[in-house]
C-alpha cells in the first residue's frame, strides 16, 4: 500500500458563490472538504493524504484533520494559483516511499470506496488512468459566435472525473516537462498525456459530482443522505458536532 493522495482543494470557488468558502461548505453539518477526506481516510488503497489548500484555510484545515481524526493526513500545504499549481506543490510534499500517486478533488465528497480501489487497481495495471463516464450527448463545437464549425463523435468523448491515478516517476517526470506552464491544463492526466505518457479510461460513477455551484450541494446532500458515501459510520460524531 503505497498510494498517496493528492487532494486539490485551494480553488477561489468563483462560481460557487456564497458566504462561505467552498471547501467549508456545510453537508449535513460538517464541511464538504471533511467529507471527501473521510472518504479517503476510509480506503484500504490509501496510505497517506495532502491537501492542498488556501493560506488562509491551513490552520482551520489542520484543526478539522486532527479533530476528526483523518490519520492518513500530512499537515496541509498551500496551494498555488491555479488547480495544477497546487497539485505539483503538494507532489513536493509526497512522502519518498510512495510510488503511486492519486489525485482526487476536495469537492466530490461523494467518491465510494469501490471507485477509489478500481482506479487504484487500474492505475497499477496501465500505469495511469482516469475515471470518468461516457458521452451521452452529442457535443459540438462552436466559433464566438455560437456557429457551429464541428459535430464531435460522442463514442470517442468522455467526461471526466477524479479520482486520477499515475504512476509517480511518470507524473514527477510530467510535472517537471510541463516547465512551468502547468496553467494550460485542465486536469492532471493532460499533464501526463503532454508528457507522452499513455491515460487510460476507466468508467466513473454518475454520483460522483463535483460541486461547483450552490445549487450542487442540493444533490449532494441527496446522494450522502441515500448513504452512498462510505463515510456513513462516521456521519453521527460529524452530525452532532458544531464545525
């Protein structure tokens, strides 16, 4: 078990909105980032977890890992200006031993434990994968006027999910061919692939969402309530706890 996971979680949140910052955002009183690294605190898979977070969010993080006991955790490292640029600082802070590297965003609390082994078991066997679900509608491509110039082939398309898995000599080795241009990427298996490596995809899971608005956490909400997040041994210390 040598697998660390990187959890991004340093975004502004533009889109999201609110009072509150993203990753505090509360879900069934406790904050979403608290969930989704219960999640990881939970899989057999991992061994150690850094979150990468805002300055001003370390110490309110710190407090959350050891008031609720998220072992696995390092002390959280400050994230940069951007998702990549967070995710190559906390790759510095990975421990030596670990040879594989999972990357998975602070914003999708509802990740299961069947995903998170599959992804594991498949990053093992292709050296890197990422999960996401199949297109199911036609995509198209248009110019700034809203012209279409292009009908895409939906069987050749995914959408994408993390968790990412890589192997870590190939994302160190990734990372440092990016030369410092890691804002161009939109996720972490696109700086894997413009390193020459190959990404395979594995299927994902429809309730695997990313919370990016106000209106996200509604469904999340939903989906933990059903229990889907296997953090639910967990969630009565959580639902009675002031955060």
């Amino acid at each position: 078990m040598s697998v660390v996971a990187i959890v991004p979680a340093a975004g502004a949140g533009q889109r999201f909105g609110g009072r509150t910052s993203k990753p505090f955002a509360l879900l069934h009183n406790a904050p979403l980032l608290l969930h989704t690294l219960i999640a990881l605190q939970a899989s057999p898979a991992i061994r150690w977890i850094v979150p990468a977070v805002r300055a001003s969010d370390a110490s309110r993080v710190a407090a959350l890992l050891k008031r609720y006991k998220i072992t696995k955790a390092l002390s959280p490292c400050r994230g940069g200006s951007s998702r990549a640029e967070s995710v190559a600082r906390a790759f510095a802070a990975v421990p030596k031993a670990a040879r594989w590297v999972l990357v998975h965003d602070g914003a999708r609390p509802c990740v299961s434990p069947q995903l998170i082994a599959q992804a594991v078991q498949a990053g093992k066997r292709f050296g890197a994968v990422a999960c996401g679900l199949p297109a199911s509608l036609t995509v198209k491509a248009v110019d700034d006027r809203s012209t279409v110039r292009l009908t895409l082939d939906r069987d050749q398309l995914w959408f994408v999910q993390t968790p990412q898995v890589f192997r870590r000599d190939w994302f160190a080795q990734a990372l440092e061919r990016a030369n410092h241009g890691l804002d161009r990427f939109p996720d972490d298996a696109a700086i894997v692939e413009g390193a020459g490596f190959p990404v395979r995809m594995i299927p994902g899971d429809p309730l695997n969402i990313k919370v990016t608005t106000q209106d996200d956490l509604v469904l999340v909400e939903a989906i933990l309530a059903r229990g889907n997040h296997r953090a639910h041994a967990h969630r009565h210390r959580v639902r009675h706890s002031s955060v």
